[in-house]
C-alpha cells in the first residue's frame, strides 16, 4: 500500500479520496492533464506550500497535477488537398521532340501512301472526267475556246499533303471560277475521303510518341495530360502549316475579240479546321499512349475510359477480319463479275478496312445509308441490321434492286454477326463491376464514352462527294440533276444508338458478375 500525502489538508491517506475532507487522490507516475488548480500540500511528503510555486520546496516533487481530466478536443475538418501540377517539372522538350517526331512520320506515310495511290489517284481523276464535274474539264473546254496558251493543270491534281489532310479527316474542295463576257460561273466539288486506313496514319504515330514519353518521363496522371496538351499543341501547329500549302491553285486568261475571259481553280484546306482537328487527335491519341508507355494504364484496372477503347478497337478489329474473309470469299469462288486480277491490293486494303468499320457500325444498330446521282441513276439505299434493305432507284435492273428482291441469308447473317457487340458489352459490363452495388454512373459513363467515340468516327469517316453549281451562266440554268455521292451513317443517330445499345447490355454485365459473386 502506498502512503500519499492529501494535498489539501497535508494528513496521510492510502485511498483515492482523503478521509478528512475527500478530496480525490490520483497521483500518477506521468503528470496528467489538469484544470490547472495549485495544490496547498505536497502529495509526496505532506509539507505545505504557498501554492505558487510548481515544485515542493521540501522534495522538489511537482506540483500542479491535481485532478486528471479528460480535457474535449473539437473535431476539425481536413481539407482534402488536391495537386496542382508544376508545369515546370513536366518535360517541354521531350513532348516538343515526341509531337515533333509524330508530325514527321506522318508526312512520311504520306508520301509513302502517294506514291502506292498514284494509278488509284488518276483512276479518280479520270472518273470525274467522264462525269464531266472534274477541274481537267472545265480546264479542257476552256482551251477548247481561247487556245491552249496557258499552262497545263497539274496532272494528278491529288498529291502528299492532300494525302496528309485526308488522313486528319479534313475534306478537299476544288473551286473554280470562269468569267466570259461579263457572265460568271462557278462551282465546289468536296470530297469527303473520310477513309479509316489513312486515319490509321496520325493515330498510330501519336500513339507510338506518346508511349515514348511515358518511357522517358515519369509523372503523375495529371502530368500525362498537361503533357499530351502540349504534345497536342505543337502537332496542331505544326498540321496547321502544312494546311496553308496543301492543294493547289490554278489560273488561266485570254482575250479573243475583244472579250475577256479568265479561268481560277484552287483546292484549299481550312486552317483553323486543320489546326483543331491535329490539336485534338494529338492531345488524345498521346494522352493515351503515355498512359501505355508509363504503365499507369495498368493501374486503371476496368475504368469506362480503358473498357471503352478496348471495345472500339476489339469490335472494329473483328468486323475487319470478317470483311477480309468474305471478300476473300467472294473472290475466290471463281466470280465471274470480281477476282483478284481486277483488283489492286490497295484496294483491297481500303474496301476491308474501310468494310470492317461500316460493318462494326451497323452491328451497332446504325443505318448505313448509299445516296447517289451520277450518270443519270438515281439511288438511295438504307440497311439496318434489324430493319434490311429500303431502296429507292429508277433503274430497275440495277444490282441494289436485285440485292433487295433476293437478300438471301443476308439478314441471318446480320442477326448472328450481332453478338459480336453483344458479347463485349456484356464483357464490358463484366469487368466494370468490382463487387458490392452495381455503380450505374460507371456504367453510364462508359456508353458516353463509348457512343462519342463512335459518332467521332462516324462523322470523319464518311465518304463522297457533293458538287454545287452556281447557276448565273445561261448553259446552266437548266442543270438540275447534279452528281453526288454519299456514304456512310448519321453521326446524330449513332450516338443515340451506341448509348443505349451498350449501356443496357454493359448493366446487364455487370448483373451477371454480381449474381455469380453472390
């Protein structure tokens, strides 16, 4: 037993309360916090203080601890700090060097593509002729007319850098304009060449710079996209300028009589349109590389972002190489209207490449849609997955109307080729569950997603061609049927579809995993 000194009245007590005036006794070994009261008699040796002093005057024992207390602490609130990245860590000259060297192995492919597309460029070419809506025409009659003075139109008027802009989805348009006697007349022919092989070409060198700069530079996530920005910025920039000189520009006058005429032709790519669409393929396309190149894709373990990419590029894939097998098919069953003799291999490339797409396209609902005039005929074709064919023509006897009358196992083979998106948005769905509640809003955020991507492509990748006539000349005025060709889908109604489509089978993925978790 341990004999204390009470600290109010000084007599000894053994207990927790003094039995004079009961006073409580807790003395601790480790000096407790107190209300600060002094006390008036050492609890170790009895001797009466003057109470302002800390220590016993006679053993030197301290004085204060009294009374312990539990002393009420208020909460307070910590502030979640968020990071802003330090611009000056991220590595200029590393994403100046990797936009650089994107930018440059584009224009090689470019030129590469030229070359390889040379007899399909003046194939085109000459197909305008005989439609007689092509510049070599109209430069034609005019030496018909005033001589052949002037100097010639560059013959094929569809090189590299217009090869460059198509691969940024960017269109060409050829203006002309022929002033004669005072009388003007003039016209655009665009040229949608929205084709999904020539968009392979910045995708896939954006994509490689990217992963080089997540190789070499080490940051976080935010530093990955403040850098792909930058990466994005001087590939827009750089895209820009080669806008400014691509295409040509031609000019012709003469004089006969008295009367003056003069001939202006130029095919001009929008700068800003240019600078925009490099900006955001760049920004993208490197944000996602450095993702790779870094590994912190990894850590993003079924985000909507990741499931998303993996479905585009999984269904476009397989959609390709079911084009591949059934043109290969087609082509080697002994046809007597198409074999491999008749055509090239990059038209083989583009029709499966670009086949592949519009078949992933409509397997996801989407209407593909054939509008044209040109030669006299006059076609419009719909084809849904579910709906088929819908045909309007005034030739009877054309293949479409012969295709319509007898699908054949056509709209089977739509049906069976449809759990191909069925199969990975339910995957999707899968992955995106991570237990407990199903999350509705990641779900939701991967059809957003999903359906953007898609409309994206949607829109740049249709193709044809649309010509519009000013009709102030009088051989002109009569000219109603203009030729034009479209093909391709609503990027509006892809959108829509997309999101509704994956969503729904997304969630019922992620039911699935969570009935067999459970």
């Amino acid at each position: 037993m341990i004999i204390t000194y009470c600290t109010t009245c000084g007599n000894e007590v053994s207990d927790n309360y003094c039995p004079f005036d009961g006073t409580f006794q807790l003395h601790a070994e480790t000096p407790s916090i107190t209300s600060g009261a002094k006390p008036k008699f050492c609890s170790d040796c009895g001797t009466e203080n003057s109470g302002h002093d800390q220590y016993c005057l006679q053993c030197g024992s301290f004085q204060l601890p009294l009374v312990p207390f539990k002393a009420e602490r208020t909460q307070e609130k910590v502030v979640t700090s968020h990071t802003i990245p330090d611009l000056s860590t991220i590595n200029k000259r590393l994403a100046i060097l990797c936009a650089f060297l994107a930018f440059l192995a584009v224009g090689i492919m470019s030129f590469v593509v030229s070359e390889g597309f040379q007899q399909q460029a003046a194939s085109f070419q000459q197909t305008l002729n005989e439609l007689e809506v092509g510049p070599t025409e109209v430069v034609n009659d005019f030496y018909d007319n005033y001589g052949t003075e002037n100097a010639p139109l560059t013959d094929p008027f569809f090189g590299m850098t217009d090869y460059w802009m198509a691969a940024h989805l960017l269109n060409s348009t050829l203006s002309f304009n022929l002033t004669e006697a005072g009388e003007r007349f003039g016209g655009d022919l665009e040229l949608q060449s929205g084709l999904l092989i020539l968009l392979l070409l910045p995708l896939i060198s954006l994509l490689i710079a990217g992963y080089l700069y997540g190789r070499r530079a080490s940051g976080t996530f935010q530093h990955y996209w403040i850098s792909s920005l930058l990466i994005g910025l001087v590939y827009g920039v750089l895209t820009a300028l080669i806008a400014l000189i691509a295409g040509f520009q031609f000019d012709a006058s003469a004089q006969d009589s008295g009367m003056v005429a003069s001939l202006a032709i130029e095919n001009n790519y929008p700068f800003i349109k240019a600078f925009f669409v490099a900006f955001f393929l760049g920004t993208i396309f490197s944000f996602i590389g450095s993702l790779y190149g870094s590994g912190t894709m990894k850590q993003l373990t079924s985000s909507p972002l990741k499931e998303s990419i993996r479905t585009i590029l999984f269904g476009i894939s397989l959609s390709i190489a079911v084009m591949v097998l059934l043109l290969y098919r087609f082509m080697s069953d002994a046809n007597p209207f198409l074999s491999f003799d008749d055509i090239p291999a990059t038209y083989f490339l583009i029709i499966a490449f670009q086949g592949g797409f519009l078949l992933w396209n409509t397997l996801n609902l989407s209407s593909l849609t054939l509008d044209m005039n040109i030669l006299d005929e006059k076609l419009q074709v719909m084809y849904s997955a579910l709906g088929g064919i819908k045909m309007e023509t005034n030739d009877p006897f054309s293949l479409f109307s012969f295709l319509s009358s007898n699908p054949g196992n056509l709209k089977l083979y739509m049906i069976i080729g449809l759990l191909i998106p069925i199969g990975l948005f339910l995957w999707a769905g899968y992955r995106l569950h991570q237990g407990g509640a199903i999350q509705l809003h990641r779900i939701v955020v991967f059809g957003l997603l999903y359906a953007f991507m898609m409309s994206l492509l949607t829109a740049g990748l249709n193709t044809g061609l649309t010509f519009k006539l000013d009709f102030s000349a009088r051989e002109f005025q009569d000219m109603t049927d203009v030729p034009f060709l479209f093909i391709g889908s609503s990027a509006i109604a892809t959108f829509f579809k997309c999101l509704i489509f994956s969503t729904l089978l997304a969630i019922c993925g992620a039911y699935w995993k969570k009935r067999k978790v459970d």
